[in-house]
C-alpha cells in the first residue's frame, strides 16, 4: 500500500483533479494472531456432494458463473448465499437476500438468518420439483433446513454451510483473485466484480491506471453512441485516484476520464480500430460484427 508521500508523487490520471492527501489523527494498533483451524463439517460436506453432482448435469451454457473450471482447478464453493432450484429446464441457482460467510456467522442473530430460511422456503415452494430432486441426489437433509426454525447456533452453523448458502460455484480465480490477472468476489466490490458476468466481452471492465494500480469503469453512454469517456468506479486504497473517487461519491458526482486517457484506450481497446487515440467515434468494423451475429436468430436444439 503506498503510503502519503508516495501517493502524492505519483502521477494522477488525467482528468482527474488532486483532492489532496488526508490522515487521521488517531493512531491505532491491531494484534495479529493465528488463525484458528477450520474443518470441514458434515453440512458443509453434504452441499458440496450435491452442488458437484447438480453442476454435473448441467450445460456449460447454463452454469451460474461459468466458465466450468478444468478437471485440475475444480469448483470452489462460496458461501454467498446460494439458492438451488429445479425448475422444468433444470437446475438454476439464485442468490440470497444475503449470503453468510463461514466467518460471519459467530455475529448473525438467530432470528435474522431464519428470515433468511423463510425466503429460501418461499422460493424453493415455487419450484415443486426441488426437494424431490434433491432427495435423488442423496441430500435428503433440504426439506429438513427449508422447514425447521433457526433459533440458536447450532441451526446457524447448520444454514451457513448448507446448500441453500454454502455453495455459489466460482473458480478459483472468480473467488479467491486479485489484480492484474482476475479479480475475486473476496477482494472487490459485488455491484462492480458482478459486472465481469454480464458485461460486452469487448469491454474490458478493470484497467491499469497510470500510476500502476488497476481500477474498474464503465462507459458513460450506451454501446454505439460513439461516446468515449469513462467513469471510474473503484480503485484501490493507495492507488493516486483514490482520494479523487472517494470526493466525487461524496459531492454525488462522476470521476469521468477523458476518451484519450489510457484507462478509457483500455476499456474500449476491442470495440475501436487499432491505432486509434481516442476511444470515441463509431464501432470498429470487428465489434458491430459481433454485434450482427448476437442478434442473428438461433434455430433452436431441436431444429438442429
């Protein structure tokens, strides 16, 4: 992490305005002690068996957070809240309210995760051929947490690790990852890491600024509209924008850098010609062609 002198001499993006460098005023200490041995236990266990066995039979296509990871890497189960259904298409995963980290549940109030239950119940109601399903693949346990009171912490730790919260199927990177080569859900805000799942694939969400930390952006305009500038969203602490973002979010305003600035050459990169320097003015010829063929009609499988 840089420190104060640091960040000050460091280069600030262009476009944005220095909001100078600001320090608390109380010193504190934090004591460092080793992490206490964490097992598997049998719920957890339990989920992870039926997740594998329903992510088996499941179309890449139709995974959550795809791509399916290699035989090597495998799945890693994250405890995000995950909301397992069969509906007539399959299996699909929706998301809680709230997930519980396994961590977090020595904080959780009892009566705020059965809450949680009551949706889950409410949600798996809706789709009738969840539980017997699941009995099918041996997790005969779902109708059990689905309908019995959490109302101590036995019960939380039983839902922390279940399959109605332990199981969102990330790769490793996608979990645990930081910048430059992927960023993980552990280490960057939801609302922009959950962005890398649905955004253009030409789009390039996280870039390198130019004092070398990486920040993610958006486009200010819809795809198309030829406008090149981009707003930043986050940096990290330590990164020169950083006191820049957190100004603009409080004033209620947009830390925009300009179409020729090298974050905004970035983000746009496959969706301009090569060679140009600046990111605004029409499609390159290779975006609106995939443009072109994502509207183009499917047959569907049985057509085929």
């Amino acid at each position: 992490m840089a420190n104060a002198r640091s960040a000050t001499a460091t280069r600030i993006p262009a476009g944005l305005k220095p909001g100078g460098v600001r320090s608390g005023d109380h010193p504190w200490k934090i004591r460092l002690v080793e992490h206490p041995k964490r097992t598997t236990s049998s719920h957890f266990r339990a989920a992870k068996t039926v997740v594998k066995k329903i992510l088996a039979e499941m179309d890449d296509a139709d995974l959550p957070y795809g791509p399916r990871p290699t035989a090597s890497e495998g799945w890693q189960m994250h405890h995000g809240g995950s909301l397992w259904v069969k509906g007539q298409k399959g299996w699909r995963m929706y998301r809680a309210r709230a997930g519980i980290e396994w961590s977090m549940q020595f904080c959780a109030d009892p009566a705020r995760v059965d809450r949680l239950r009551r949706e889950a119940a409410e949600l798996v109601e809706a789709f009738p051929l969840t539980l017997p399903g699941l009995v099918e693949l041996g997790y005969e346990e779902a109708e059990a947490l689905l309908r019995d009171k959490i109302r101590n912490a036995d019960d939380v730790e039983a839902w922390t690790d279940s399959l109605f919260n332990a199981c969102v199927p990330l790769s490793a990177g996608n979990h645990q990852g930081i910048l430059p080569k992927v960023p993980g859900e552990h280490h960057y805000p939801w609302p922009i890491k959950g962005a890398d799942f649905f955004r253009f694939e030409d789009f390039q969400l996280w870039v390198t600024l130019p004092d070398g930390s990486h920040g993610a952006v958006a486009p200010v305009d819809r795809r198309g509209s030829g406008d090149g500038h981009i707003r930043l969203l986050h940096v990290p602490e330590g990164s020169a924008a950083a006191d820049t973002v957190a100004e603009a979010q409080d004033l209620q305003m947009m830390a925009v850098l300009p179409p020729n600035s090298s974050a905004a050459l970035q983000a746009f990169a496959h969706q301009i010609e090569p060679g140009q320097r600046t990111a605004s003015g029409p499609l390159a010829a290779a975006a609106m062609g995939r443009d072109r063929a994502d509207r183009a009609p499917r047959r569907s499988r049985r057509g085929a």
